[in-house]
C-alpha cells in the first residue's frame, strides 16, 4: 500500500494542523509550528499516518516535544474516541477468540497499519490535562502484558470531571469504544 499522500493532499493537511495548532495554543506552550511543519515535511510517511488519523476522526494535534530525541509527538484530540476506530476488540488474539459477533478489526492491529501506537495510560492521562475528553466514550490503552495475558485489556474514559481506568475481556467491544493513538515525528 502507497503510504504518501498527493500534494493535493499533503498542502491540504498540513493547512488543517496549521489551523487547528493555532486554535488550542494550549496544548503545545513555547512550540513553533514552523519548525512542525518543516519535520512533518521531511517524513512523509508521518505525514500520511497523520492523514489516517484525521480521517479515522481523531483530530490530532502536537502535545508534546521530547528534547532527548528532538520528537513532536501527536495525540489524537478528538472530544470523543475517534468515530472511525470504534466496535474493535483490542487485539488479533482477542479477535480470534470469538466464536461469533466477530467485530471487524481490532485496536492493535487497526493502529500498526496507521503508523501509530495506543496511548498508555500515563499518555492518556496526559491528555486528559488538556482538555475533557471521553466524557459519552471510552478508548482502549497499551495493556500491560501481565493483564493480557490472562485475557484483559484496559481501558480509560473520563466521567465525574475524573480520567478512569478499567479493564475487560480483551475480546470485548462496544459501539463506544475506541482507542486513541500517539505518534512520534
């Protein structure tokens, strides 16, 4: 699969993270959409990740700069768990282990063939300081691979003005929820 994106396609993104930067100036203090731009347009098939996101309906926005590796890192933004990532199970195991009601596809899964990693709880957390988010959804996170192993997986959501942490059957899935994804440029 072609993971580059038209320049039709790649000006148009790039005008939608512009606007959206500069729209929450809260969530990335002291960063400079310039020297964004200029990374973002060095590693195209970031940028193509970036596109998969938004038309999941994850709305990502840079949350963060990690000065050890000279990374923006992205967070899906979205209110709610992206629209277009939700009814998965967490995991190909899981996903196997249905007998019937089989969903789709699965969180795990979904993520790699976009390019980015579930948040973890701490991210999600991170996130969380942001802005209300997950308050009618609910996204899974990286499960430890002690709870995945004897069948769970976690989940988050925010309720109560307070950022939760659940688990269930990794081979659960609900109409409501999703996952959420990082990614590093």
């Amino acid at each position: 699969m072609k993971k580059k994106l038209s320049s039709e396609q790649h000006e148009k993104l790039l005008k939608l993270l512009k606007t959206r930067f500069e729209k929450h100036m809260n969530r990335h203090k002291g960063l400079d959409w310039a020297k964004i731009q200029a990374k973002l347009e060095a590693n195209p098939e970031k940028l193509w990740s970036l596109n998969e996101m938004e038309n999941t309906g994850g709305e990502p926005d840079v949350v963060d700069y990690d000065k050890k590796t000279g990374e923006y890192i992205f967070y899906d933004c979205s209110a709610e768990s992206p629209k277009g990532r939700r009814s998965l199970c967490y995991d190909c195991e899981a996903l196997e282990a249905r007998k019937e009601f089989k969903p789709e596809d699965n969180a795990i899964d979904m993520a790699a063939a976009i390019g980015i990693e579930l948040l973890t709880e701490e991210q999600y957390r991170q996130l969380q300081q942001l802005g209300n988010f997950d308050t009618k959804t609910s996204s899974w996170v990286k499960t430890p691979a002690e709870i995945r192993k004897h069948g769970g997986a976690i989940f988050c959501d925010r309720r109560y003005d307070h950022v939760f942490m659940y688990h269930n059957g990794a081979s659960s899935y609900y109409a409501a929820r999703g996952f959420r994804g990082a990614l590093r440029v």
